[in-house]
C-alpha cells in the first residue's frame, strides 16, 4: 500500500510569505505612527491657542473694569509718569479728585502688564502694548499688543474700554 499524499496540500507559512506579512505591518504601523503625530501635533497647537485666547479676554477684562470703576484716565510713557501723552505704554486711571488711584504699565523686563504694585496682571507674554486715547470718544481708552500663539506666531490684540461716566 502506498501513503495517500496530496501534492498540492501545504501546511504553514513558507519565509517569504512570512517576511512580506511583518514588511507589511511595519508600514501599517509607520503610517499609524505618522497620523498619530499630526494629530497630536494639532491637539496641542490649538490647547496652546486656546489658552491664549482665554488669557487675551482675562486681561480685556481685568481692564475694561478698572477703566469703568475710574473717574478719568492718564495715557504716559513708563519713562516719565508725569507727563501725559496721546499713546505710551502706562495707563494711569483717576478718582473724582484727580488721585491715581490705579496704574497698568509695560513691564519690558517681564514681557507682561504689570499693577500699581507691580504685580503681574496676566501670566502670558505681551509685546508692544500700547495704550491710547479714541479720537472721538476721549473718555474711550484703546488698548493694543501681541502675544505668542504658542507656537512662535504673534497675533494682534486691540480693544477698548469706556468710562462709566
């Protein structure tokens, strides 16, 4: 008697067929590898601007009610607190009396706005800010000055606030 033996009957993976399959899988996950980094390069991009966006209204905020609170405003130069101008980095607002009663001002050292006491006003990085009066509303104070997006772009603020009065 002779064995029954098929010829066309294969049992296994033969090397090449194996090579090919982890050729092949080495290029899914590559590819994988790549969408999972854009994706995540993107995630934090956007937290980043996220963030500075939230910051920029925090500290829109933080000077629209002191404007309002104030009786007047004196727009200076840091460099020379006394005497006013049509634009400068420092923001003095008054009482009914004439008082500074509050002062916002460029702090160049710390790339920040910075109180009366000199504290900081916001924890992001400020260049170029520039207080100035609105032509046609002198009781209306403009405000201008960019920040990183996170990403090393700077993007441009303006607002503006009015006194209450």
């Amino acid at each position: 008697m002779r064995p029954i033996r098929s010829e066309n009957r294969q049992c296994g993976l033969t090397l090449t067929e194996l090579m090919l399959v982890i050729a092949l899988s080495v290029v899914v996950m590559l590819g994988a590898g790549t969408i999972y980094r854009g994706v995540e390069h993107t995630f934090r991009t956007n937290t980043r601007k996220l963030v500075a966006q939230k910051e920029s209204s925090q500290l829109s905020l933080v000077i629209s009610r002191r404007v309002r609170t104030a009786s007047n405003f004196m727009i200076y130069d840091v460099t020379d607190r006394n005497t006013p101008t049509d634009a400068g980095n420092g923001l003095a607002l008054l009482d009914g009396t004439g008082t500074v009663t509050y002062r916002l001002e460029w702090d160049n050292t710390n790339l920040t706005l910075a109180d009366s006491t000199g504290a900081r006003v916001t924890s992001m990085s400020l260049q170029n800010l520039l207080f100035s009066t609105d032509p046609v509303s002198p009781k209306t104070v403009h405000y201008a000055y960019q920040t990183s997006d996170g990403i090393g772009n700077l993007v441009d603020i303006e607002s503006a606030a009015s006194l209450r009065n």
